[in-house]
C-alpha cells in the first residue's frame, strides 16, 4: 500500500493469510492505530486480534510519515468466503480478493443483509450504492458497485445470524482500468437533491416506482451520518432517516420530509439543489417548502434554495411537495363552464386579481375560492364584478385561486411575493 495520508483513517482489509502486527510495525515504526469493528471499535492489540475470516475489515491509521505499508503472504484464492453477522448491527467487511469485484454481479451474495454497500470517503462523504433492485441500483454521492482490492465497506443486517458471501466469479479481470465511480443511469423516476456549503455537500435520493411505498420497506437505504456532520442530508419516512427513499409512483399533492444534520449552526449558508430535474418525470411540478420561513420555490424555475441553519439538526423545515401538470391539487375536478377564455387570474406582489368577462356574471352560483398546496380552503369570496382584487395570506407562497360559475370551474396557480 503506497500514496496513503498520515493521520487519516482507511477502511481495508487483507488480501493474504497469515497477515501479523509486525508487518505494520516494520512499515510505520513511527506509530499507527488499527482497530475492528464488532457493535464498537476495539484495537487490534496481538496477532491474535487478527480475525481468521479474510472478510473482517480494519480501520488503520499512520500517525507519522514512515514506508508503504507492505506483507507477504498467501494469497486468498478459495472459492467463496462468507462472513456471519453475530449481532443486528452495522458491520464492517472487506473485499478479501486480490482484484477488484462486482458487487452486482451473481457472486456476490447479500444473503440476509440489506443489499446496500456504504464507503466512507474521509469526514465528510459516504458513497452508497443501493442494490435492493438489481435491475435499477441506484448510487449516491458517487458509489459504485465495483471494489477494490483490500477495499473495506459498511453493510447492515437487522438479524444477527445473516450471512454475506463473496465468491471468486465475482472478481473482475480487466486489461483496462476500472472505475471506482459509478456512471448514474438517467431515470425520470428518480430524483435528487444535494445539500452543499463552502466545507461538503452530501446527497439524498428519492424512487418512485412500483417498489416502493409509503411505508418503511426492504427497497429504502438507511443514511449512514458523515463523521465529521458538516452535511447531511436524507428525508424521512415512518420515523427513519433515509438516503434513498423508495416511494410509490409520484402523484400529485405527494410530500416527502426532508431533514439536514451539519455540524454547527454557525457554518453560514447552506444550499440544497434539486440536481436532475431536466430527467425526472416532466408531468409534475416540484416544490421545496421551508416550513420556518414560510418559503416555497417551484424547482423548475429555481433549482435551488440557500438558507442558514437555525439549529444543528432539523427534520421538520423542508418538505419536497408534487404536483401534477395536469390536476393541480386535490380540489375536485368539475366539468369546465368557464376557462382561460373568459377568466383571468393572476398576482401582483403579496396582490391576486381576477378577471372575469361580462357573460361569465351572468351564471349563477358565482365563488371565488383560494387554496394551499395541500388542497385546503382558505377563504372564499363571492364574484359579482368583472375584476376583484384581494391580499394573498403569505408572502413567497403559491397558492391555487380558483373560479366557480354554476357546474364549472377554472383554477390558476398564482405566487404571493414580498
């Protein structure tokens, strides 16, 4: 092992047998820390530390500068190996091969654990890639499903006993370089937000497909916190924080929940980023709403929003809300006696006005009625001029005024500015 940062920790394993402290003494006599993970760190302090399974991980750190870390040994070559899950818990493993291996290829075997990989990328990143339908995984911040030799990852069961397999078909042997990154599939059900300072940015994914659920279900990924929390970014469902969060197909008035952890509230601005929405489904509009601030920007026309964090950690702020080209809210529809033809809505400012033309007062149960987002009646006015003007309750809100006349009706979104 060469090129490697003193004072920074890596995530590894061995790829040979008989692996012994001395080959770490010989190669940083100037100090290191090495530890193994079992429901909490623990040092490896004797050879006997060292577990016999090539899939147990290690977390090794050189405190001063010294040689490339080296050992002699033989290398793993058996057919298969396979770690068992003592407790529910998080799990650190290894790629126990000497090449690199597919994670989504047929020799690699999750068995009982969740089909997600986690690589800590120093502090500040975590690179997931999510496996759970193999058909369509899906990777964040940059995972991939191609490891390393010796490369370490974070795996997680909820059931201790479960086991997971690496056998040797799912080595890579390639006369060209591969990637460790993964190339994203465009997906027009899939969509992205990216939290981001001037320190890190972190990203959170949603799915909507048949896969998935309003629920908590085996397609979601679990978020794995960055150490050093600079940012991190997931959204929520039944209580879980979440970095990929499969839900079922989008419709509209659909609210997702989304929460931040940084780690001071003093580190200034903060930007989230819908980061794909040119490829996700163009039927729908799509809103971030800061709950604190009373804010809510359609991310088609601003793919962002910068904000300061009040607190450290916050799930109740932001919510990602949906809403369909096609039927606005969850008003009901009625049969169309009135439209853009002869009805005008629009806003001025924190200012709403509606036109109407002179055959349209002519009909009888004339309303004018102003919703939410969530489909909730907020006041209600009756239309007895060509033009009626009134104040919007909230500024930097997007409200839906909407035009009754006899059996018809027609609705306008309109945006209440400062």
């Amino acid at each position: 092992w060469n090129d490697l940062t003193s004072g920074q920790y890596q995530l590894m394993g061995h790829s040979i047998s008989d692996i012994a402290l001395s080959d770490y003494s010989t190669s940083y006599a100037g100090g290191y820390s090495l530890y193994y993970y079992d429901s909490g760190w623990a040092a490896v302090s004797s050879d006997s530390d060292f577990d016999t399974n090539p899939m147990r991980g290690y977390d090794f750190k050189f405190t001063t500068d010294g040689e490339d870390l080296s050992y002699n040994g033989v290398l793993n070559n058996d057919d298969s190996y396979t770690y068992t899950a003592d407790v529910r818990a998080w799990h650190l493993v290894t790629n126990p091969y000497p090449a690199y291996i597919d994670a989504a290829s047929d020799g690699f075997d999750f068995g009982g654990f969740e089909n997600t990989i986690y690589i800590r990328q120093g502090d500040n990143v975590v690179c997931t890639y999510d496996l759970s339908d193999p058909d369509n995984p899906v990777a964040v911040n940059g995972g991939s499903n191609i490891l390393s030799p010796n490369q370490g990852i974070w795996v997680w069961t909820s059931t201790a006993g479960s086991e997971i397999s690496i056998s040797s078909s799912a080595r890579e042997h390639q006369t060209t370089a591969v990637s460790l990154k993964s190339s994203s599939s465009i997906s027009s059900n899939v969509l992205r937000f990216e939290l981001g300072s001037d320190y890190s940015t972190d990203e959170t994914v949603l799915v909507f497909s048949d896969n998935g659920s309003e629920s908590a279900n085996s397609y979601d990924a679990d978020k794995m916190l960055a150490y050093g929390s600079i940012a991190n970014l997931y959204s929520l469902k039944d209580g879980d924080d979440l970095v990929i969060n499969a839900l079922p197909k989008v419709e509209s008035e659909t609210v997702v929940p989304l929460g931040y952890k940084v780690a001071s509230s003093g580190l200034g601005e903060f930007t989230i980023t819908a980061t794909n929405l040119d490829d996700f489904d163009a039927d729908y509009s799509v809103y971030l709403v800061d709950l604190d601030e009373d804010v809510v920007i359609n991310l088609r026309e601003e793919s962002s929003y910068t904000f300061t964090p009040s607190e450290t950690q916050d799930d109740d702020r932001f919510e990602i809300r949906f809403e369909s080209e096609a039927v606005t809210t969850a008003i009901d529809d009625e049969e169309i006696a009135v439209s853009s033809a002869n009805v005008l809505i629009y806003s001025v400012k924190q200012r709403a006005k509606v036109q109407v033309s002179n055959d349209v007062l002519l009909g009888s149960d004339r309303m004018i009625e102003v919703y939410n987002l969530a489909g909730q009646l907020i006041s209600t006015s009756e239309l007895n001029t060509t033009t009626t003007e009134f104040d919007l309750p909230q500024s930097n809100t997007v409200y839906i005024i909407k035009v009754s006349v006899d059996n018809g009706s027609y609705q306008e979104k309109v945006v209440s500015l400062n």
